[in-house]
C-alpha cells in the first residue's frame, strides 16, 4: 500500500500508470472525504475519463446506495471507455461492491481518508475487531443525540433521525466490515484538514 498525501504526486503516479494501459481507477471512501474532488482532479489534470456514480447513475432519494444504481448503463459506460483505450476513474462509496455487481475489479484501487492532526477523522468507525451490530447501534446512537441536540438548539423538542440516512450509514458500515477496502486498497490518499 503506498500513501500519498500530495495529489500532484498521486495523479502523476496514477497516469503514469494508466497510460501504459487502459484501466479502472476506483476512487472510495466514507461519504464526504473528498472522492468527487480527487476525481476532478486527477481526471482534469490527466487523460482519464470520469465516471461519476452519483451523478449520472445514482437514482437519487431511495435511502440506499448499492441497489439503487443504474447497473446496465454503468457497464456499457466503463466498457465502452476501456474498449476505446481510455482509463477511467469511477467513484461513489461502496465502489468495489458495485464494480464488483457488474463483474468488474478496478486496476488501482485509491481509499480517501480525512487526517486532522495526523489522525484519521473517520478512523474510529471501522475497528473491525468489533462487532458490526455493536458499531452500527452506537452510531445510531451517536446520530440521535446529534439530533436531539440540534433540534434543542432550534427549539424544535426531540428530534427522530431519519431511516434513509441511517440506512446509507449503516450500509457504508456494512461494506466496509465486508471489503476493508480501508486495508485493500493499493493506495491511501490523505486529505489534511485544519482543525
């Protein structure tokens, strides 16, 4: 595995690679890390084609991910670029399920990872030598009370979290108890945030 915390360094290296041969570059990561920009970026400085999931193959307000895009379209997308000689970099969480539900495995797999002072923000989310039930009810928990606390701030009394974005979180956690593709990935990108 190697890290880059530069992304100029981390598109030279990738199109480097990808201009050898056309390939799938899966950009993942928690919901919010910064996907989207890193593929921008690495497909506006580079040849790669983007392939963006939520935006052109998500069908939007469903409360899921993974069963709620649109397979047949993605699949013709990515083989037709791959077919034409371009490398092409697709996001979206959970991305090596969905490229796995098309039959498909990326070349370079790059995980995308939030670091204030050094640490991994999200990190605390994934110990997988917990249980996965035990995860998922605490952030439940931890969701509610941040509810309840904002609906408190704006004097709206209790607040009830919503069941379609607690089960995207849960299904996040859910793949990444599956895939660790935290520990699969070929690369770790690191964006450093300020506190």
């Amino acid at each position: 595995m190697i890290q880059f915390k530069s992304i100029e360094k981390l598109a030279d290296f990738i199109s480097a690679i990808a201009d050898r041969n056309p390939c799938i570059i899966s950009i993942d990561g928690v919901d919010g890390s910064g996907k989207s920009c890193l593929s921008h970026y690495l497909t506006h400085n580079t040849k790669l084609r983007y392939i963006d999931i939520d935006g052109e193959y998500l069908i939007p307000n469903l409360g899921k991910y993974v069963s709620c895009i649109e397979y047949d379209k993605l699949e013709s997308d990515i083989y037709q670029s791959l077919v034409s000689g371009d490398s092409v970099v697709v996001d979206g969480i959970c991305i090596s399920k969905i490229l796995e539900n098309i039959g498909l495995i990326a070349n370079i797999k790059v995980y995308v990872k939030n670091f204030v002072l050094g640490e991994w923000f999200d990190g605390d989310l994934f110990d997988y030598s917990c249980n996965i039930e035990d995860v998922i009810a605490a952030k439940r928990k931890d969701d509610q009370e941040f509810a309840d606390i904002e609906a408190t701030i704006e004097c709206r009394g209790t607040a009830i979290v919503a069941c379609s974005e607690e089960s995207m979180k849960e299904e996040i956690i859910r793949y990444h108890f599956e895939y660790h593709p935290d520990h699969s990935a070929d690369i770790i990108f690191g964006w450093l945030k300020e506190v």
